[in-house]
C-alpha cells in the first residue's frame, strides 16, 4: 500500500481546500467589513462634529456643519472661508487658522489658546469672552472685532491691525499691546512713550505730534504714513522701522534712518547733526563726518573704520566695542566718551581731546602709527 500521494494529487487537494475557503470565504469577509463600518465605523465618522480633533477642513463642505462647541483642537482651517460662521463655544486649541476669514464669524467663549490666526481676517469678528492665551495674530485683521471679556495674555499681535478693535476694563491684554491699541484708536499729541516696547507694532498712519518715543523700540514697527512731527527719537531704536514718503518726520531723524537703515560706504555727513541718536551697530566705514555733532550718540558695535571723523563732537558718546581701525580723529572732542573694547589701532588722535574718556580694553594706536 502506498502511504505517499503522489505531488499532482496533493495539488489538486490544496486548490480544492482553497477553493472552499475563497468562495464563501470573500463574501464573509466583506459582510464582516459592512457590519464594523454600520456599527463603528459610521459612528465615528458620526461623531464629527463635536469630535473633530486633528481635522483637516481646508477643502471639506461646512454648510451642513454645527460646530459651535464642538472640539476642534489642532485642527485644519488654514485658508478656510469662514465668514460670518457659528463657531461660539468651540475649542480651537491650537487649531491652524493661518489666512482664514473669520470676518463676521461668532467666536464668543471660543478656545482659542495657541491658535496661529496669522494673516487671519477677524475683522467684525465676536469674540467677546474668547480665550486667545498665547495664539500667535501676526499681521491678523482684527479691524473693529469685539474683544470685551477675551484673554489676550501672551498673544502675539506683531503686525496686527487693532484699529476700532473693542476692548473694556475685563480684556486681559498685555501692557505692551494695550498701549499700541490706545494710539491706533485714541488720535493724541505729546504722548509720553519714552523708553516703551512698540516694536513690531502696526502704528500705520497714527498720530504721534511731539511724542516723547526717547529711548523707544521702534523695531520692524510699521509707522507708514504716520504724523512724529516734533516728535522726541533721541536713543529710539529705528532699524527696520516702516517709513514711506508720508510719514512726517523731522528732517535730522529721516537722516538717523537713512543712515541706520541703509549700508552705504563713504557716506558724506560732514557738520551734520546726529547727536543722541541710537547708531548701534551703524555702518559707517568711510565716511565724511567731519565737525559732525555726535554727542551722546550710541555708537556701540559701529564700524568707523577709515571714517573721517576730525573736529567730531564725540563728547559722551557711547563708543564700546566700535571700530575705529585708521579713523581719523584729528581735533575731535572726546570728552567722556566711553570707548570700552573700542579699536583705535592705526587711528589719528593728534589733536583729539580724551579727557575723561573710558578706555578700558580698547586697542589704542601704537607709537608710530
């Protein structure tokens, strides 16, 4: 008796037992896929709303969607039309509203804490009582939405345009963005904002007559078309600020921008005016400055080297860590300037006045030189 089917005959037993497997097996299966989609997986596709975490809406349909209130954490709306759109009570933790319109929408109550609403339009927009803790609004529009109620702390309003925005006693913003607000809505002369942060700030065309801005930071702060006539700029900080050719400045503080603001070799500024004007780090390699008036200029970081500086006014000016390599300081006045780490080597000093002046760690000129 043989005991071992031959390879043919076991073939044709395993294509019979496949066979019986497939044929009802396929239709099993396929019944078994319906019945998980009727009993799970319908009703999670269901559950959305209210529970959109990590949704992407960028291109979904909306119109036959109730989202107030519904948990929309980390979800996807950048670019998304959504004007005039019910989304009060909805938790938009973190949600990416980068470039959507949210003009008109209700957004009362709404978490919108770490939201990126960069570029968004929320002009009109409700959001009385919103929690905006740290959502990042750079370059947003918020022109006249109402913010009475809303947390605003640590929120990011670089760039943001607040004009007829609505705030009360119980908004809760930053004392930085509150000020910029109070100059975008309130029009006043004669401001005292000496020393204060308005970097960054959308201050287009607001009035700022005889302002005290004296030590102020007016980095990358947009002052296009904006009225600083009279206005107080001794220490400001003016590199990268926005100004056009409406903005209404005086004529020695155009100058101060000019130079801050343009690279330029071999400037000529002789006998001009700049002292107490904030040139940190200006680059001035070359240039004409003779009998400049430079007094309490700050001149930290300045590149001077081959400048000629002769009969300068340098009298309490801050001079640390500049360089001054071959500058030509024949007669200038350096009385009580601080030159702390300066580099004076190849320097003409015949003449110049160092009386009180603060030379620790700068590099003089060698004898000879």
């Amino acid at each position: 008796m043989n005991l071992f089917k031959s390879r043919p005959e076991i073939d044709r037993a395993e294509r019979f037992w496949i066979f019986l497997l497939l044929v009802p097996g396929i239709p099993l299966l396929l019944f078994t896929v319906w019945l998980v989609y009727i009993f799970v997986g319908r009703e999670a596709m269901a559950s959305c709303p209210p529970d959109c975490q990590n949704a992407d809406f960028r291109t979904a349909d909306l119109a036959e969607f109730d989202l107030r209130g519904a948990d929309l954490s980390s979800s996807n709306f950048a670019g998304k039309d959504l004007e005039s759109y019910d989304l009060q009570g909805a938790n938009l933790y973190f949600a990416n509203l980068s470039r959507a319109s949210l003009k008109g929408a209700n957004l009362q109550i709404a978490d919108l804490r770490g939201a990126l609403l960069l570029n968004a339009d929320l002009s009109q927009a409700d959001l009385r009582g919103a929690n905006l803790a740290g959502a990042r609004l750079d370059k947003a529009n918020l022109t006249g939405a109402d913010l009475r109620g809303a947390n605003l702390t640590a929120a990011d309003f670089s760039g943001t345009n607040l004009r007829a925005t609505l705030i009360d006693e119980t908004t809760t913003f930053s004392p930085k963005w509150r000020v910029v607000w109070d100059i975008v809505n309130h029009s006043q002369s004669g401001r005292q904002l000496a020393g204060v942060d308005l970097s960054q700030a959308d201050l287009a065309g607001v009035n700022l007559r005889a302002a005290d801005l004296r030590g102020a930071n007016l980095r990358l702060t947009n002052l296009a078309g904006a009225d600083l006539t009279a206005a107080q700029l001794e220490g400001a900080i003016l590199r990268q600020t926005i100004l056009d050719e409406r903005t209404q400045v005086d004529p020695k503080w155009w100058l101060v921008w000019q130079i801050v603001n343009q690279n330029q070799q071999g400037q000529e500024l002789a006998a001009v005016d700049l002292s107490q004007a904030n040139l940190t780090e200006v680059y001035l390699r070359g240039a004409d400055l003779e009998g400049a008036s430079l007094r309490q200029a700050i001149l930290v970081d300045a590149d001077l080297r081959q400048a000629n500086l002769s009969g300068a006014d340098l009298r309490q000016a801050d001079l640390t860590e500049a360089a001054l390599r071959g500058a030509n300081l024949r007669g200038a006045d350096l009385t009580g300037a601080i030159l702390h780490g300066a580099n004076l080597s190849q320097a003409d000093l015949a003449g110049a006045i160092l009386t009180g002046a603060q030379l620790n760690g700068a590099v003089l000129p060698k004898v000879g030189d």
